[in-house]
C-alpha cells in the first residue's frame, strides 16, 4: 500500500506516503461538496420534497443536514449518497433547542447565516476551533445591512452567531471579496426580502446557488455580471450532484507526475466557474482531453478526464483564473514544484482566512521538503525542478486542513521508492473526501 493511514494511535491521523511507479485505472470523485450544501439547504428551505443523488457524505455536509434536522427537517436515507429529505417549508422551521454546529465548513456556517437571517426564530451557529477563528463580518455586514439580527464576538466578526430571522429589505452588493460564500449567502437571505436583491461580480465565482435556485421554484435573473433574486416561496425537487472536481484535483496530478500514467476522472463535475484549475494545468502544458456529458437543462454539467503524464513548464497564473481554482491551489503549488521554471501564484490572499493559512502552510510543508518557495502577503512562487527533482523524505504537518493533507499526500508518491512522507493532522479528509485513502491506493502502485 502506498498510502497507509494511522488512526488509532494519533487522535489527529497520519498518512505515511511512500514513493510510487505507477498510476493506472479510472476513479469516480466523490460527490461535490458545494452543491451538496446547497442540495440540503434549498431542499430544507423548499416545502415538499427533495430526492438528492450523488450527496457527499462526509463531515461537513452530513453538518448541514444535522443543523436541518434539528430544525424539524426529516431525511430518508436510501444509500450514503441518496437522500429523499421532507420538509415543512423555510416558514415553518422549528428553532432548534441547540447551537447548531458547523464544525470545520465555512461554505455551511455562512449562507445558513445567510438563510436564516429572514426566517422567523432564534439560532446560533458556531464551529470547531478553525472555523471559529475564520471572518464572519463578510457576511454579517451585507446581511445587516438588510435589516437581519445577528450578534457574534467581536461585533459580528467572528462565531458563534446569534441569528434573530426576521423580515429582510433588497439589497445591491459587490462582491468584494469574490467569495460565492458571501454572494450565496445574500441570494439566500433575498429569498426573504420585500423585494428583488442583486449581487454584482467583476470576476464570476461558483455559481451553484444561482444554477439550483430555478429549479426549486426561485426567480434568478443573470446579465453579465450582475445576479438578480427575487422573494420566493421554494418547492421540493430533484438534484443530481456531480463528482467533485476539487477532490478530482489531487488524482488529476498524480497522473500527471507519475511517468507513464494515465488516468480516467468519470462523472466530474465540469461547472466552468469550477475549471479554472483544468486551463492553469493545460497552460503549464498538462494532457487533460475533456469529453463533456451532453448537458441536461438545469444540471450541472459533468463529463470525463482522460489524464496523462506531462512534462510541465512553470507558469505566472493569471490573476482572472485564482478564483476559479482558489480551492485548488494547494496542489497546484505541488504539481508547480515537479514543472520545469518558476510558477507565481498571486491574488490569493483569500488563502490566508481558509481552513487554515494554505499560504503559510503550504510554503512550510514544501520546504520541509526541499522545495525553494518564495510567500507573498498574496500568494507564492515556486521554483520547479522537473518531474526527476530531488525531495527529501521526512515529515509535514497539514495544519488539520483537508486539502493540504491530500496535497501532501500526491507529493509523497514523488519519492524514491522506498522512501517515505508522514503527514500529521489527517483526520480534517474526511471534511470532503471520507473515502480518499482507499481510492488513492486502488490507482497508484508501487
Ligand atoms: C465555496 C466557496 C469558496 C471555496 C469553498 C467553497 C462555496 O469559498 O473556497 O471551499 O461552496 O461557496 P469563498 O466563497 O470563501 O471563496
């Protein structure tokens, strides 16, 4: 086994990763994480019911759909990843006789804010000790500027949050921080307003929100830039989720750093405010051939990855394609290091307020390796030193966050055989990707 985890021992989880020759097969990412969110959420929020395929059954959406149930939400389990959930409609939810935990989901804490800001009774959301120190003032600023009644430490900036949900005015906001958190969360307390609010974009971020409203019965108006929703009683329907393609990130680069390899990535997700990630890789010189599933209206579209060992050259990423990939660039900053030439990432402050710093972390788990990084108060520079390049094996530490940990992990696989990576503070995978040890050793070999 390449990749051997250790749970029992260490509360907070270690990979040990050892080198690897071969990469072979095809993988079915799991289902993506945004839309799950918001499967739940417009499907709790909507009356009736909702039949979800494809849900992401890890730690932070099964969060979500606890918060739901603790307000009089029922769910069907048919399978882990097919839910059939029944709800009284956004007016009749319960309040809960608990804080509603949010644990490590930023995504989840913040458009429930968003949510429950117009929807009459008392709530109050927190997290673990990651999300509790993460910004909230993003989202209760715009929110209270709307009229809604929320509390939190440090004026609103940081959880818990006491939310008073109550009757809501428009509002016309820019979304200054490109974060569709933020922009979700103003669409989803618009449902509530008095009348239309509209959220203005100069460079798009995911649009999942925007794309499933319709389908619940929402009125969205999109031009350009701009997205326009108006108040709306929701009604229950079906959503497919499609594979995840930030998780499909990590097994994208080991096909591309292991010679000789070739990958199939099915049922991805191929939403293009989420492919920002496929056109940096195809720029550096990465062979990514997409065939896109023939779209079904009010889907998202998904497809297959064919992906084939590259020889990758060193790149200045354009700024217009950070937010597109901003999940992705923990492992963009590892493929960087196995390119031939400099890479500069900027524009990314927004990694400094992640899960963890991914800025910091990620520049001191490539050192530690031997990988020459520059940080920037924006982003980091990577000098490359061609997929032969020397690392040395040793141990890192994921800081508890997901996407550094699995990150990591690919890197590992880049050792001489023999040798190994441990990587601490695994156990935050299981956030958005339970199932990522087994996948990973049933495509990479020794
Ligand atoms: C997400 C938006 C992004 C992303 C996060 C998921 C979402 O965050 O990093 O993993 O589902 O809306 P920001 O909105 O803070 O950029």
């Amino acid at each position: 086994m390449i990749l051997e985890e250790q749970r029992g021992g260490s509360a907070q989880g270690l990979y040990r990763v050892s080198g690897a020759s071969r990469v072979t097969g095809s993988i079915v990412p799991p289902g993506d994480k945004s839309v799950s969110h918001r499967a739940v959420i417009l499907g709790s929020a909507a009356r009736g019911r909702t039949e979800i395929h494809g849900f992401l059954d890890s730690a932070d959406c099964q969060g979500t759909l606890a918060a739901f149930l603790a307000m009089g939400v029922t769910v069907r389990t048919i399978s882990p990843h097919h839910l059939i959930l029944a709800s009284p409609g956004s007016e009749r939810l319960s309040e809960p006789s608990n804080v509603l935990d949010f644990g490590n989901s930023g995504t989840a804490v913040r458009l429930m804010a968003g949510l429950l800001s117009g929807i009459p009774g008392y709530r109050v959301l927190t997290g673990d000790d990651s999300l509790r120190q993460r910004p909230m003032k993003r989202v209760t600023d715009p929110l209270s500027r709307m009229g809604a009644r929320i509390d939190g430490r440090e004026g609103g900036s940081r959880l818990p949050l006491a939310v008073r949900g109550g009757p809501l005015s428009p509002i016309l906001y820019e979304n200054v921080h490109r974060s569709a958190q933020v922009k979700s969360a103003i669409l989803l307390a618009a449902l509530s307003a008095s009348s239309s609010s509209t959220v203005v974009e100069e460079v798009p971020t995911r649009d999942h929100t925007e794309r499933l409203l319709p389908a619940f019965g929402g009125k969205v108006l999109r031009e350009g830039g701009r997205v326009t929703v108006w108040p709306a009683s929701l009604s229950g329907t079906e959503v497919s989720v499609p594979g995840d393609i930030s998780s499909a990130a990590f097994f994208i680069a080991l096909a591309l750093l292991t010679p000789g390899s070739t990958l199939l990535v099915r049922n991805v997700g191929l939403n293009p405010t989420r492919t920002a990630i496929l056109e940096i890789l195809q720029k550096m010189g990465a062979r990514i051939e997409v065939e896109p599933l023939p779209e079904r209206s009010g889907t998202e579209p998904s497809g297959t990855l064919r992906v084939s060992f590259s020889e990758l050259s060193g790149i200045t990423v354009p700024l217009s394609l950070i937010p597109g990939a901003i999940d992705e660039i923990p492992i963009l900053s590892v493929l960087a290091a196995f390119a031939k030439g400099r890479t500069e990432i900027r524009g990314a402050s927004e990694l400094r307020v992640k899960e963890s710093d991914r800025i910091a972390g990620m520049a001191a788990a490539l050192r530690a390796v031997g990988v020459v990084v520059e940080e920037f108060p924006d982003g980091l520079a990577i000098e490359g030193g061609g997929p032969d390049r020397p690392l040395e094996e040793g141990s890192v530490d994921s800081l508890h966050d997901h996407r550094i940990a699995m990150s990591m992990a690919v890197l590992g696989t880049r050792l001489p055989r023999g040798r190994s990576l441990s990587i601490s503070g695994t156990d935050f995978v299981s956030t958005s990707f339970p199932n990522f040890p087994d996948l990973f050793n049933s495509v990479v070999h020794p």
